[in-house]
C-alpha cells in the first residue's frame, strides 16, 4: 500500500507528516545541524582563546650568546677610540709647540749660556713675561735653576751675606738680558698655559690702551704748544 503522507513544511513545520508524527530522517538531520553548530563554536572559542587554529607548539629554543666575546669587542672598540683621541690631541699640542717654538729667539740654559732646547728639561722652561716682545712673543726660555741662583743673589745682602726676601709681586729684580724689571710672580713655566694665556692677553691690550692714551696726551700736548705760540 502506497504511503500517501503529504509533507506540509508550512502547516505542520519541517519533520512533522500529516498524522502528526516525526519523521525519522529530519530528526537526523536536526541533530547533525546541532552537532556542526556545536563543533563551529568550540572552534571559534579555540580561535579566541589562542589567537588561531589551536594551541601552538613551543619555539625552538633560542641560542645562547657569547656574553664575553662582545663585550672584548666593545672594550677593544673603546680603546681604539681613545688611543685615537689621544693622539689627535698629541699631535695638536706639538703643533701648537712647534709654532711657539718659532718665535723664541734664545735658549739660556742654567749657566746662562746659549743652548738648544733639548739642552733644557722640560719642567725647568720658563719665560718672563716682563721680557715679551712688543707683539707679544716669548723671545728668551730660561733654565728656572738660573733664575732661582740669580733671585738668591739678589736678595742677599753683599755685607753681611744676610738674605731678606723679596715679595712675590714685588719688581725688584732686573733681567740680564732687557734690563726690564720683573718680580717671582713673572716668572712662567713654558709653553705657557691657559692660563698664562690670559695673562699676556690683558698684557697686550693694556699695551694697546696705553699707546692709544699716550698718543692723544701727544696731540693734546702738540695742540697746546700751538696754541701758545699764537
């Protein structure tokens, strides 16, 4: 006997015959639509979880660093650069010094006689600045051990060989060789220093200043004789 169930989707709603009964393939259906509806969201919270398809595996262990290999790189570097700053300033300092060196004219050793300036240690150079030229240079380098001999003898008395001491800042002694007076405190190790820079710098604008002044002291004087014999 044929079946003669009519399926009425609209009536009676999917799986449901016209006697009201399920139908068996349907329910399969249904439940298989469950079960891929399930397995979508299990995926989607495995995705959400981990960032992707599932739990990802550990990564290869990283390699380890030979600490003190770089850092004997880096102390090497260090020092190539140093020794590279060092010799840059070496080589500017003799420059400056040979420059220098150009300009003086005598080099007295401890006897006062002409030398060279190997003849003369380097920590006994010195150069008054009472003795600079007019542009001014440092023409004469003393042996300090002659100056301090020459100092002694000046301050010691040709009578009763008693020495009295001079201030430091006091001009009493005379230079052999300008016969410009100078006192301790003139007496300058060379090359000079900064600081000694400085010093002949003020020197020199107060030579500056002073024939400025002496110049319009000379007008001033020359203008008043020529007034007077009007």
């Amino acid at each position: 006997m044929a079946d003669n169930r009519v399926r009425l989707y609209g009536q009676n709603g999917p799986g449901l015959t016209r006697n009201y009964a399920y139908n068996s393939s349907s329910n399969n259906n249904s439940n298989n639509n469950g079960r891929s509806r399930e397995a979508r969201e299990l995926n989607n919270l495995i995705h959400r979880i981990h960032g992707g398809g599932g739990p990802q595996s550990p990564g290869r262990k990283p390699k380890a660093v030979n600490v003190s290999k770089y850092q004997k790189m880096l102390n090497n570097l260090e020092n190539k650069n140093k020794n590279k700053n060092k010799n840059k300033n070496n080589n500017n300092n003799s420059n400056s010094n040979s420059n220098s060196n150009k300009n003086v004219v005598s080099w007295l050793n401890s006897n006062m006689a002409e030398s060279k300036k190997n003849k003369i240690p380097k920590n006994k150079r010195v150069f008054l600045l009472t003795d600079l030229a007019k542009n001014g240079k440092i023409k004469q380098v003393w042996d300090r051990r002659f100056l301090n001999k020459f100092i002694e003898s000046a301050e010691t008395l040709p009578v009763s060989r008693r020495r009295e001491v001079r201030e430091n800042n006091d001009p009493f002694f005379t230079s052999p060789l300008t016969r410009n007076k100078f006192s301790k405190n003139d007496i300058k190790a060379y090359p000079p220093t900064d600081a000694t820079k400085k010093i002949i710098k003020r020197i020199m604008n107060g030579r500056v200043l002073e024939a400025k002044f002496n110049k319009l002291i000379k007008i001033k004087n020359k203008n008043y004789l020529a007034r007077s014999n009007i």
